[in-house]
C-alpha cells in the first residue's frame, strides 16, 4: 500500500485500480503512513500555521429539503432565524477584533435574503475591512448573482458537490435537485474568478467507494481552491435519521489523499470532524488540513444552525474559544495565522484538461 501513496505523493494522482485498493485496504498502519505523508506536505506548503475563517451562520431557513441536512425544509422542529444586516457587521466587528481576516457568511437558501440584500450586505462589510476576505456559501444561484456578489466585494465561495455520481445525489436530494444545477454552479463561480470550494460528506447513506472515486476525479479536474471534507453525521429530524455516520478515519485517509493530490489547496479539519471526535480537529490537521472555522455568529442562535445532531459551537470550535484552539494546536506544534490566507499556487498542478 505504501508504495500507491508515495506514488500519490509523487505523481499526485494514481490509477483507478490503485484508489480502490487504497480506500479499501487501508488499515492503521497505511493511515498513520498516508497522513504523516500528507502532513508533510502541508508543512512544505504552509508551515506550521493554521489560517481562521469566522463563521456566520446568516439564516436557518431553507427552500430545499436535502435529505440528510438539520435545516431542511420539511424539518418543522426547529426554531427559525435569519441574522439582520446589523447583526452580521456586528459579528464582524468581533471577528476583526480577535484577529479574523476571513469571514464566510453561511446560510440556507433563504428566499427572504433576496440578491438585494446579499449584495448589500457584502458591500457592506466590504466597506468596512477592505482587508477582509469574504466568503459566501449560500448554495445555488443563477449566475448573475454570484456576479453581483463578486462585483459587490466577494472573493470566495463554498459550494459543496456532495457527490459527483448522479444517482448519488438522486438519493441524498430532492427530486427538484440536480447534480447537473450543482456542477453548473460550480463552473459559473470558478469562471467569474471566485476562490471556489467544493467537497463531499463522508460515508452519507449510500456512498460506495466508486463514488468515492468519482468525487476525486471530479476535484483533480475542478481544481477548487478549497476542499470540505466531513463525515456525515444524522440529526434526528431527517429521513437519515437512523443512518449510521462517517467515520473518523475514512475522513482522515481522504483529507491526506486530497492534500497529497492537491498541495495548495486550502482544507478545513471541520466542524463535523471536531463534532465526531473530540480530537477530531487535531487529527485532521495532523493530516493535511490547514484552516479551522471557528463560530463567530450570535450566541443565541448558535444551537439553532444544527445540521447535524450534537454540532459543535462552542469552545475550540468559537470564535471566542481562540485562546483555547491556541493551546490546542500549540500542543502538536502549530499555531493560529491571522492572515487573509489567500489561495497561492506555489506548486506546478497537473495539466488536466478534461471537461468537467
Ligand atoms: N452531516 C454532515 N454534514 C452535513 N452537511 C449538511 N448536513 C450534514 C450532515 N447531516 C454539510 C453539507 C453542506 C454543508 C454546509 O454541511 O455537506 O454542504
């Protein structure tokens, strides 16, 4: 197994054969290998140093009803809340103050919160930390409001495929849905110059490990600046509430096989890893990651934004937990960047010009 992954290393891509024994056959001692390789590079790319993201969770309320996700539509037990423009430049204001360079505005697709009022919100904020990064994941839009956002002063956007196989998708989504509308999307912001993330739930209902194989073929030609790695988890009021979760290792082995393929990407160790393990964030970096999410949307409305069962917001994984996420990572030798942590291609990337 070893010699796939210094293949990977190497050569960041393997054949399809070589992917499936790697995510078949990996046991702990291939893991411990392929994240120590993966933590290696990471460290040639950007040192010890993590960069963080504030997260704005802007508002619970959805259009569409993903069969795994907490804030559904048709998840009528939970308290709605959509943050007000105000509310959100407050958030920044505290997020600057303790150091935060990146804020990412996160919500569901909320039909109240109109292209109007995204794109007066970014401006808004633009105005204000003309030093900022900000990031938007607010789902699917046509193309010219994602334009409009970028023309507004948005610089990145998380949009994550979930899977690239279409019957995949069929199952974890609504029939409104479409992987196509998806994939559209995600061509639209890369072309109008955004920072683009994409990325997959680990172990959701029904994923094989050739859709597993078909998401790292999707990424190695999207090349995204920004790849999201968790494991599903169920929340209680979904259909896939009885489902069991991604593990902590298979989220290990494809944040290391991401970071190996992919050495200028920035990967977040997530809030859903840190919420499956209590060391999750730790090892997640120990194996590739190099950005943390810390939660800098009001208190109040934290526990509101469940898309999954038990999420973390507090401590470590809060804005106001920093000293603690300090400490955590100066245990196993990294420390937090205050950097905007821009995407910077220092590494030749394969020449791949397949269509997506
Ligand atoms: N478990 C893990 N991740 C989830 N997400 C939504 N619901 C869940 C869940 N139950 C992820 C999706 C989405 C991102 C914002 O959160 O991948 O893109």
């Amino acid at each position: 197994m070893k010699q796939w992954i210094n293949k990977l290393r190497q050569e960041r891509t393997l054949r399809q054969e070589e992917f499936r024994q790697l995510l078949t056959g990996c046991d702990a001692e291939t893991l411990r290998y392929i994240n120590e390789q993966a933590r290696e590079v990471s460290l040639l790319h950007f040192g010890n140093r993590i960069y963080i993201r504030g997260l704005i969770e802007i508002s619970n309320y959805c259009r569409n009803n993903c069969l795994y996700c907490g804030i559904r539509k048709g998840n009528p037990h939970i308290e709605r809340y959509r943050l007000t423009e105000e509310n959100i430049l407050e958030c920044c204001k505290q997020g600057y103050e303790r150091g935060f360079r990146t804020f990412v505005l996160q919500g569901g697709e909320d039909p109240a919160l109109t292209d109007d009022r995204i794109e007066k919100t970014v401006a808004a904020i633009r105005q204000s930390y003309p030093d900022c990064a900000i990031t938007l994941s607010l789902g699917e839009k046509p193309r010219e409001a994602y334009e409009r956002f970028f023309q507004a002063g948005a610089n990145r956007y998380l949009l994550r495929h979930e899977t690239r196989n279409e019957l995949h998708y069929k199952q974890l989504h609504p029939a409104e849905m479409s992987s196509k509308q998806r994939l559209q999307c995600l061509r639209d912001l890369k072309d109008i110059g955004y920072q683009t993330g994409t990325g997959i739930m680990v172990g959701s209902p029904g994923q094989t490990v050739e859709h597993i194989i078909e998401d790292i073929r999707f990424i190695e030609q999207l090349r995204p600046e920004m790849i999201g790695l968790g494991p599903f988890l169920p929340h209680h009021d979904t259909p896939f509430a009885g489902y069991p979760g991604g593990t902590v290792e298979q989220t290990l082995l494809l944040l290391s096989i991401f970071r190996l393929m992919h050495p200028s990407a920035l990967i977040p160790a997530t809030t859903a890893l840190a919420t499956l393990a209590p060391d999750g964030r730790e090892r997640g970096i120990l194996a590739g990651a190099n950005v943390v999410m810390p939660n800098l949307s009001p208190r109040e409305e934290r526990k509101k934004y469940e898309l999954y069962n038990d999420k973390a917001s507090l401590g470590a994984e809060s804005a106001e937990g920093l000293a603690l996420l300090q400490k955590q990572l100066k245990a196993i030798g990294y420390e937090i960047s205050t950097e905007r942590g821009d995407f910077k291609c220092n590494a030749p990337r394969n020449k791949n010009k397949e269509q997506i």
